[in-house]
C-alpha cells in the first residue's frame, strides 16, 4: 500500500464480540485495557504521530479508513492461493479474476470474532456533543486522543472557514459554531489563524444566536447560551396519558430517546460553571455582548444556512403555552416527570450496557448520570467507559462514529455478497466466522423494563450494530435473517441457528408490519403523521414518528419470501398476506419516474435497488398481479438506464437526499454503479451492453490488491445529514460481480 505514514501504525483497533475499540500503543489485546500507558507518551512522539494525520480534504473530504485497512492488512496478506474456475472467453475471466482478488482482500478485513469494522462517521455535530460531556463532567479524553480530534477537527473546516452539519455539506451555524467551541475547549488559543477566520464566519453569519436548537442545548450546557432562550422541552409530557397522540411514546425513538434527557437538562438547567475560557467564549461568538442579548427573542431564531425545516404554526402555538408554563409551573409536578425520566435513563443504560442507542443520547445521558449521581458514582463510570465505544481513527484524525458501529449490518450484507453464487465458497472460514458472528449478535431474550419503557418485544430480531447496543431493527432482523439463509444453503458450516430461532425472526418481522403494508426501522408506526408538525429540530426532517420506508419494507419482504422458499409451511397464509401488502406498499411509493427515493443512503440508486430486488424475487410466485409488477420493474430499469453515465456508471451526490431530486455527481461511483446493476441484472431487463458497460467501471476502479477507492459519502439520515459506510465500496462492488458471474459467466 502507498503512502501508508508511520504515526498511523500507532493505533491499533481491538475488538470482542462486535465492540471496537482504537487503543493507542496496546499493551494487550485485552479490549479493557485500551487506556494503560496512554498517558506516559512523551510530547515529541505525540507530535509526530498527530502530523501524519495531516488530511487534504480538498482532494475528498472522505477518508478512506486506511488505517484500519493497513493494519489489517500489514504482512499478513497473500494473493488467493486457491484453485480460480476458467472459462475461455477472455473478458469472463477478467471479471471472475477480479471477483476474487474482492473477495479474497475483503476477507482480510474481517476480524476474529467475524464482524467487518469500518468508518462510520460523517455527521460533525456528534464529537462536539461528547467532548461537551467531558468538559462539563471534567473528565477529559487523554492527551493523545484530544490531539487526534483537534486534528479531525482542523482537517474538515470548509475553505470559508465554517463547517457543515457533514463531512461533504456546506457551512452552517450549528456545524461553525460546534466545531469552534470544541476548539477551544481543547485548548487551542482563540488567535490561533483557522480559529480567527472560523470566528469572521460565525459573525458575518449573524453570530451564534442563530444556532439551530441542538447547538442550543449545547451552549446552554457550557453556560454559552441562557435556557431563557430555548423553547421549553416540557419535561411533563412524559406524564400524559399513553393515549394521547402526542405522548413521547409514540416518538421514532431516536427522537424520544434524545429529547428524553435533554429534557432532564432543561428541567434542572444544567450548566457549566462560568470560568476564564467560558467568559472569553461569550465575547468570541456572539454580535452583540453577551449580557445584551435578549434571550427569549432567540428562541427561534436560526441562521438561514441551517434552516431545512420551518416550525409550523402548531408548533409554534405549543412553544407559546409551554414557554409560558415554565413562568407558573408547578414544583411538584416537575420533580415527579423529572424523576421518571430519571429512571427511564437508567432503563435505557441498562437495556445497552451504558452504550444507549446512538451517539447523541450517549453524550447527552453521561450528561444527566454525572448530575444526578456525581462523577464517582459506578453509573457515571460505566458511561464514560464506553465513549471509547464510539470513536474512530482513519486518516482524518479521530471521530465520532454515527453510531457504536455498523457491525451486523455490514456482516450480513458482505455475507450475502460474497455468497451469491458459488464463488464465495472458496472462501469457507470467512463464511464460518461471519456466521459465528450472526448467530452471536441475533437477540435471545427480552429486557425485565421492556414493557415498562415501551420496547418493542425484540427475542429472535437482529440489531444494527451489537447485542449489547440490542436496539432491534426491522430490515436488520431481515438481513441477519437472509445471510443466515444464505449460509445454511451453501452448506458451508454446521447449523447453529436452529429451526425455533428462525421462527422467532419471522414472528418478529411479521410484528413489524405497519398498518400500511410497509416495515418502519425500530418499530411500528405508533402516532398519525401530523405528528411531525411538532419536529422542533430544524435541521432534519420526518424525526417525529417511524415511517415505513421502500429499503426496510424491502428487505423484509424479500427475507419473507426467502423463508417461504425454505419452509413454506410455517405460518403461510400469514406470510403471504404480509408479502402482498409490502409488495403493495413499494408498488405506492414508485415514483413517476420509476425511480424510489432512499432515505437511509445516497439515494435513488439504492432504493430502486431494493424495491426492484423485491418485486422481482415476488414476480411469477401469486403474490401480485404480475403484469403490475412487471410494469413497474421495467420502469424503474428504463429510469436507470436513462442516468447511465457516459463511462457506463452511475452516479449520485448527497443533495439527491437533501433535495429529493436525483443529482449527478460529476463522476461516477462504485456504489452507485453496482446497485444499478443490481437492479437491472435480477430484474432481467435484457439490457446487455448497458450492464457490461457498468460491470467495466468496477473492473477498472479495482486496485492491484483488490480494493475499491473511497469516493462521495454513501449514507444520510432524516433527509439532510450524511453518513459514511466505508465497508460499501467492497460490498456491493463485489455483490454486483457476483451476480454477474452468476447470471452471466457461470451459465
Ligand atoms: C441508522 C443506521 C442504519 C439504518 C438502516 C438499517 C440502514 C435503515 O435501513 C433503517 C434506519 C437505520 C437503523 C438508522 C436510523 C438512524 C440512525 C440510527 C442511523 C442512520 C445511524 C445514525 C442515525 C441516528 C439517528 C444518528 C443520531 C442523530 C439523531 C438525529 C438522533
């Protein structure tokens, strides 16, 4: 590998059973001993190592995770050794050849407890949040890891000195201002260049008052910003009756989960004392002088750069009457919510062993436990033990990962990748330890508060990440369930997932279904759609409630139909039904172009690839008319087929999510590429040359040693913010292969 700088060989990520840890110089490999010696690094060596992390985002403001890569790597790599099939025709053999030297260097990233680890950055807003908590709790990050995020830090500022709400976005308030105050907090001097220019940003943009509500929260926190100019989180609502439409159990439970402490915060306005670096912060990023400011007129006011959602007029009423409350409010009724959610806090740390269920209610919940139990007690030290959890290093310097890994979601999907057809059994361990790894991560039991804090029951589901996350989700119980599948058919290893535990994934999917026919992410769809009237964010959209989406209702249903392959007795009528109405459920949300919008990576490409990969397992079975579903499928191929680009790829930036439009990248891409071919091989659209053409880009874009580069960011959330899958530049180039060998070379 070129350019490999030595600084990098310092870090080395250790894991166990899907958690992933970046130790500086280990000792062992003993995951709990991350942190030993980290301290005694002499300054000069620090400084070394914290320069090769110099990163030219101007080139691709996305990192390649070539740490992690080169680590793995390192010495240990081989060509495949094994026995290759040939054919005669001279360009098959170019592809089976390059299929191989995929699979054969993407089996040397999978680690020994089987799951592939990768970057999953992206979001800027989550490092802030974190190093917020620490400062507050004045518990800092050793030395060398805040050195290594300043670094992060520094590297991602845009040209005009502002940052993004993402690594690729333009600058915002919230991205500025986060970053800024970070800086600082880290100890960088306020005169220091980048931080001066970052500050002419922050004022020529109207100063920090105009920060999205997060980045309130935020600088209330670090006493930046006075609580008199947020709206009221109205900490009761958790008291209301469950049969109230607006009761937060109804929530997606990213948003309930995160506006639960927050509440807590706001309840006991919770904020750092004032000190010399806060004084001095309050000069640096405000217009006017801080004392001046009249903090109930901030309530809403956003910097225009921010702005993707409006507050309705409903929303705005509610703010009025709870903004309103707080003048008159009652104490007692204050303590008992403040108290519940206290408790229900503590529920969801013990649910995820103090991992919670993502990166924002991970900061803000250590917030709340140092509070309400000091920064001795065991509850704050298990917190802070699992920061760790959430970091990563690449060549950009530290981050903060969108979540504690992605780790079953990647397993699955390589799993099912590499075994789409026959030439993943040349690569049998990879295969057995991806399945140690599926059978360890499927959920085998329930928590004893799962009722109680409104968990949807989750026994034989798959999570996103870890069991100890154990957050269920819909489509990755689906992909857990397919690559399972997947490995029992190829006979490759000896069945430890056995019939009953299958039985429980399926009766968990089939409990996911919506009323409408489609799947949503971690549970059903609990309250109306006006819901979303109240998204108090700002910056992200469709955050109130869990909406069926094409990809997940996707996923089921093919997992659905793969099952009545496999059992076609087990609860058929059942599964029929379900299959049908998610089938009816895509068939609505085509667009008249063909095409489906992807809310969970970029973008069109990705939806089309699945609601295509499912109408057409579902086609000639009886689940449909197949007439419709033929319409449909060879629309959506005729859409494609129509953005191929000029060197027979396809290509999409992260403004197709943010704009709902489909927006060319100036280049093609492999992801995109491969999940159009995907799409237009399993729906047979009998378009040959446009797939050679394709399958052509992949080929060429291959490294020497079998990698694909890192090109625009793959992922999104909520419509606006971006998220990195750096295991999607093997996967899908090699699944696209896959099946081109398959259907085309094999036959
Ligand atoms: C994820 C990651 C995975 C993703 C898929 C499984 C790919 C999707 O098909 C369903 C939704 C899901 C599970 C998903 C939901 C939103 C998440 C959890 C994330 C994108 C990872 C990070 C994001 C989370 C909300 C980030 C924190 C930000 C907030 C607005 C709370």
């Amino acid at each position: 590998m070129q350019n490999v700088k030595s600084g990098w060989k310092n870090w080395q990520l250790l894991t166990e059973k899907g958690r992933q840890i970046w130790a500086f110089k280990p000792v062992s490999n003993n995951i709990n001993d991350h942190l030993q010696n980290v301290d005694s690094v002499p300054d000069e060596e620090l400084t070394r190592v914290v320069e090769d992390f110099q990163f030219d985002k101007s080139i691709n403001p996305n990192s390649g995770d070539r740490v992690y890569r080169n680590a793995a790597i390192n010495s240990k790599f081989q060509e495949f050794t094994g026995q290759i099939p040939q054919s005669k025709n001279l360009e098959a053999q170019k592809v089976t050849d390059a299929l191989i030297k995929g699979m054969n260097y993407y089996s040397y990233l999978q680690c020994e407890d089987g799951h592939w680890p990768g970057d999953y950055g992206g979001p800027l807003f989550l490092l802030p949040g974190l190093l917020i908590t620490s400062y507050i709790s004045e518990t800092p990050f050793p030395k060398v890891h805040r050195e290594m995020m300043k670094r992060y830090i520094f590297n991602h500022q845009n040209n005009d000195a502002g940052w993004g709400m993402h690594i690729e976005g333009e600058s915002t308030m919230f991205g500025t201002v986060m970053q800024y105050v970070s800086l600082r907090l880290l100890g960088v001097d306020k005169n220091q260049e980048q931080l001066s220019n970052a500050r002419t940003w922050i004022k020529n943009n109207g100063g920090a008052t105009g920060i999205p509500s997060w980045g309130k929260f935020y600088l209330a926190i670090l006493n930046l910003y006075d609580w008199q100019g947020f709206n009221s989180l109205f900490p009761e609502m958790w008291l209301f009756p469950k049969w109230l439409p607006v009761h937060p159990w109804r929530y997606w439970c990213h948003s309930r989960m995160v506006y639960l402490p927050m509440a807590y915060c706001y309840a006991q306005r919770i904020k750092a004392p004032e000190n010399e670096l806060i004084l001095s912060l309050r000069e640096e990023i405000y217009n006017e002088n801080f004392e001046a400011i009249n903090w109930p007129k901030q309530r809403n006011a956003v910097c225009k750069k921010d702005c993707y959602t409006t507050p309705s007029p409903i929303l705005k009423w509610m703010n009025f009457f709870t903004n309103h409350y707080e003048k008159f409010k009652c104490n007692w009724l204050r303590k008992k919510a403040t108290d519940y959610i206290l408790g229900y806090l503590n529920a969801e740390d013990e649910q995820t062993d103090y991992v919670n269920i993502g990166p924002v209610n991970k900061a803000i919940n250590s917030i709340c436990i140092w509070h309400a139990y000091g920064k001795d007690s065991e509850k704050f030290k298990k917190h802070v033990a699992r920061w760790y959890d959430y970091l990563w290093v690449a060549e950009d310097g530290m981050k903060m990962s969108g979540y504690n890994g992605s780790q079953l979601w990647d397993t699955a999907f390589a799993t099912r990748a590499m075994l789409e057809s026959d030439l993943g059994k040349l690569f049998p361990s990879t295969i057995a330890k991806s399945y140690q790894f599926i059978d360890h991560s499927q959920i085998k039991s329930e928590h004893a508060t799962h009722a109680e804090y409104f968990r949807h029951p989750m026994i034989g589901s798959w999570p996103f990440s870890t069991t100890e996350n154990g957050w269920p989700v819909a489509d990755c119980t689906a992909e857990g369930l397919s690559a399972t599948l997947a490995i029992h058919h190829s006979c490759l290893v000896k069945s430890t997932i056995d019939e009953h535990r299958i039985k429980q994934a399926v009766d968990i999917l089939l409990s996911y279904q919506n009323s409408d026919g489609g799947w949503a992410t971690y549970e059903l769809t609990r309250a109306p759609k006006w819901l979303e009237k109240l998204n108090p964010s700002e910056v992200f959209a469709d955050i109130m409630i869990d909406y069926s989406w094409t990809e997940c209702t996707a996923a089921c249903v093919i997992s659905l139909l793969e099952i009545q392959e496999t059992d076609p007795v087990y609860k058929n009528s059942e599964i029929r039904k379900a299959i049908s109405s998610g089938l009816n459920f895509i068939l609505k949300q085509q667009k008249p172009d063909g095409s489906w919008y992807g809310g969970w990576a970029v973008c069109f490409t990705y939806a089309t690839w699945f609601g295509v990969e499912a109408l057409s397992k579902a086609r000639g079975k009886g689940y449909h008319d197949d007439a419709v579903l033929s319409v449909s499928i060879n629309k959506a191929c005729a859409f494609l087929v129509a953005k191929q680009k000029a060197d027979g790829g396809w290509g999409e930036t992260f403004e197709s999510c943010s704009k709902l439009v489909y927006t060319e990248a100036a280049t093609s891409q492999v992801v995109n590429t491969a999940w159009a071919l995907l799409t237009l091989m399993t729906a047979d659209f009998g378009v040959k040359k446009v797939i050679e053409s394709g399958i052509k880009v992949l080929l060429k874009r291959q490294s020497d040693i079998g990698d694909w580069p890192q090109e625009n960011i793959s992922g999104v959330f909520n419509y606006n913010c971006m998220i990195t899958y750096a295991n999607y530049r093997n996967i899908f180039p090699i699944w696209a292969l896959n099946r081109y060998y398959r259907q085309i070379i094999q036959e």
